[in-house]
C-alpha cells in the first residue's frame, strides 16, 4: 500500500500518499497504514478583455491572444435577456509567463477600430441578489 499514486483529469490532480508503519504489538507486530489526498486545481492565469467590438467571436478572440501563447480557453460576456456581446470577454492561458506577455502586447491594442482593454482578472466579488418585481414597482397598491 505504501507509495504515491496521481490521477489527472481535465486539468486538475488528484494525489494520494499512503506510508506503513509497524507497530510493536505484545503478541505480534502490525502494520499500520497512514495515506494522505492531496486535491488540486490547475491554476490557470485569467485577463479580463476590455472594448471587444459587439462582433467579436470567442474564436476571434481565441486567436488573437494564441499569437501570445496557449490559450485554455476564451469567452465573451453578453446580456442574458438578449444574447449581444457585452463588449468584454475573458481569456485563459495554462501558462502564467505567456499569460503575462499577452497582457503586455494586447493591453491599448486595436482589435476592431476599438482599443483593448487587458488586465489579470480578479475574483469576482459577491453582490445582493437581484430583485426584480418583474416590471414596475406595484408595492403601493
């Protein structure tokens, strides 16, 4: 049982250790086993893509950073009510150096007749749930 075992799936790791000990016993000596799991994601270095032209495609946008390095993944906010881009976007790279350089290069680029807006994404912060009476405020009747 002792050793290190790994399993990897769609970018995140699993590890478990496991380490035997033998313990002294009266009548006779056992074995005592002791593992450890160790669950991680894969970090990956996020921009948040200001002043993308309403056209823009998660392709095109795909493309556009891939000139910089790898991109894990590319996706273009829009309105939920009516599917139009909301002019901004965020893009992944599994890797942090060319994540950095893609900021540097695209941040104030053209894309569009529009100038880029790139910066490291932050977290997204926590806000009220949205009220919505569902048109109008009809509270005074």
């Amino acid at each position: 049982m002792a050793g290190s075992y790994t399993v990897s799936s769609s970018g995140s790791y699993c590890s478990l250790f496991c380490t035997e000990q033998t313990m002294p016993n009266e009548s006779k000596t056992r074995k005592r086993s002791t593992c450890s799991l160790l669950i991680k994601e894969k970090y990956m270095y996020k921009l948040f893509v200001g002043g993308l032209p309403f056209s823009t495609t998660e392709d095109e946008l795909k493309d556009a950073f891939g000139a910089h390095g790898t991109v894990a993944s590319a996706k273009i906010i829009t309105d939920r009510d009516t599917g139009r881009s909301k002019g901004f976007g965020f893009v992944e790279f599994e890797n942090e150096d060319e994540g950095k350089e893609a900021e540097k290069a695209m941040n104030g680029s053209d894309m569009g007749g529009r100038s880029l807006t790139v910066n490291e994404a932050r977290p997204m912060e926590k806000r009220e749930p949205r009220r919505d009476n569902g048109g109008g405020n009809r509270s005074s009747w």
